[in-house]
C-alpha cells in the first residue's frame, strides 16, 4: 500500500448565479456526480462528502438531477453544494445520464464527475466477504457482472473529472484522499497527482499520464543504496548524477506546462502523472517527488502518492 503525501488544498466555492424560473437571481450549485463500479466505495465517497457538508442523493434517478440542482438554486444558499450518487445498472438509465449532463452543460452548471474503480480481483473478494451477489451478475458469475458493469461505465469513466483507483485503499485512505479533493475553500485551476509504481506491479489504472524511468541506472544494484528509497538524499543524487536524468525532468517538465494549458482551456482540474521504474522504490520515488516540487513552483496544486514503496 503506498505512501501518500498532500501538498496542496482542494476544491470548493459555489458556481456562478444564474436566473432561475422568473423568481429571480439564484446560486447555482456546485454539483458532483459520484459514480463507478459497484463495490468500489461509492458509499464511502458519499459519506465522506456529506461530511464536508455536502447535500448528498444517493441513487437519484439519473433525469431527476438537472431538477435537484433547480430546486438547490431555490434555497436560497441553504444547498450549495450537491453530490448525487449515480448507480447505472442498464442502458435506458446510462441514456438518462448522458440527457442530464448535456442538459447541465447547456446551462453552464459547474459539475465534476468521480469514478471509483477497482480491480477485478478487488471487487470479486469485496463481494465475496459480504456474501453478496453483484448487481448486474444474474444467473452467472460475479466476474460477468463486473465485466457488463465495466462496459456500461466505459464511457462514463472517459468523462470524469477525477478517477480514483481503490483496489488497495481501506476505508480511511479513501476518505483521506477525497478531503484532500473536497475540504478545502478555494478551487485551484489545475490539481495534479504525481504517482511513483512499480511496473512489476502493474501499470495504475487512474493514470492520465506514464512516464518510464527505467532508462536511468538502478539504486537497488549498489549495496549501499539498496535499502533505502528515493526519498533518501543520497539515492536522490545518485538518480539525478546520472546522464540525462536532469535533463528528462526538466524536458518533462516543460511537456507538462503545454499539457497543463490545455487541459484548463478544456476544463479539466485533474491529472494523474505515474512515474514508473522496476519495483516502485527509488528512480520513480525519487523523480516523483522532483516533479510534483517543479509542479508546485509552478502553481498547480500537487498531491504525491508512492503506490509501491514499501511492498519489497
């Protein structure tokens, strides 16, 4: 289970006003549509908003939200900030979905969409230890539930704002992560996860973007370094002493000042940047945390997180 460590505030404050209905100048509300795969953490999601003191609808039928947030823009301030848990089981209802949001869009509503995901190995153990079946299985396996869930949400996770992977998160590291998201007072323009991982442990599936370190010198073949990780000053200099590795953090960096642009010309506020090497301890721990202190100088508001670290 990775190291997580939180360098920046997370989004808030209401949407612009806008008229609604003839009745005069109304807030907007901020919304946030909580969906993902069953068994993933949805519920805690949802919890943990309704903490922060968001007004949570858990399973609101999909056409019903552009009316919630109406009937938010109402209440005179009393609901500025809406999560609405969205459980998508069928086609019809997925359909339902895509109107709403298109809907919201045309009306300028500020929303974010986040999907919880997870392995299939993660949720198939998660179902078993509550002795349930999935929702979507029928007459067969657990495993064809999830695979008919995956193909409905497809498109749906292509869309969201924030992605979280919660196959090796508990409860509290889930709830953890979300704070860091949703607790703070003011919204940045970009927010930034730079991930350290393994590739012998699998690539991350919440990853915008992979970078590869491999082409560096290994730490783990110099028995002084070995036992320690890229947060260790003398592994640092040892990764950034080899050729070319200040050179790619730098040009990298720059690569990811045009990406930044881009994505606040199109409105997107996260990004997950995963920086891999062997077995997730040194180059990519040690670049990881490079990296995010270059985003930071730059003003985007950077999470570090090392998926990997500690597992060997």
């Amino acid at each position: 289970m990775g190291a997580v460590r939180d360098a920046g505030t997370a989004p808030g404050a209401a949407a612009d006003a806008a008229d609604t209905g003839g009745e005069g100048s109304a807030a907007i509300p901020e919304l946030v549509i909580i969906s993902g795969m069953s068994g993933a953490g949805r519920s805690t999601a949802a919890k943990c908003l309704e903490d922060l003191g968001w007004f949570v609808v858990d399973n609101l039928p999909p056409a019903l939200i552009p009316t919630m947030v109406d009937l938010g823009a109402r209440s005179q301030g009393n609901v500025a900030k809406i999560a609405v848990v969205v459980d998508v089981r069928g086609r019809r209802f997925f359909d339902n979905l895509r109107e709403s949001l298109a809907d919201l869009d045309a009306r300028s509503v500020t929303r974010r969409i986040v999907f919880l995901e997870a392995s299939d190995e993660a949720l198939v153990r998660r179902f078993e230890s509550v002795r349930r079946p999935h929702p979507l299985q029928g007459d067969g396996r657990i495993v064809d539930g999830i695979a008919a869930e995956r193909d409905l949400l497809r498109e749906l996770r292509g869309d969201a704002d924030l992605v979280i992977d919660t196959s090796a998160l508990n409860v509290h590291e889930l709830r953890a992560k979300l704070d860091a998201q949703f607790a703070g007072e003011e919204e940045p323009e970009l927010r930034a996860t730079v991930m350290s991982f393994g590739y012998k442990y699998g690539l991350p599936v919440d990853a915008d973007l992979v970078v590869d370190c491999r082409f560096l010198p290994n730490p783990h073949w110099v028995p002084g370094l070995r036992p320690y990780t890229g947060l260790n000053e003398e592994v640092a200099q040892y990764v950034f002493n080899q050729p070319g590795a200040k050179e790619f953090l730098d040009r990298y960096a720059e690569l990811l000042q045009l990406i930044a642009a881009g994505y606040r010309r199109e409105g997107k506020r996260y990004v997950t940047v995963a920086v891999g090497c062997t077995g997730g301890k040194h180059r990519s721990v040690a670049m990881s945390e490079k990296l995010a202190r270059r985003l930071a100088s730059e003003g985007v508001e950077t999470v570090v997180v090392h998926r990997d670290m500690g597992r060997e």
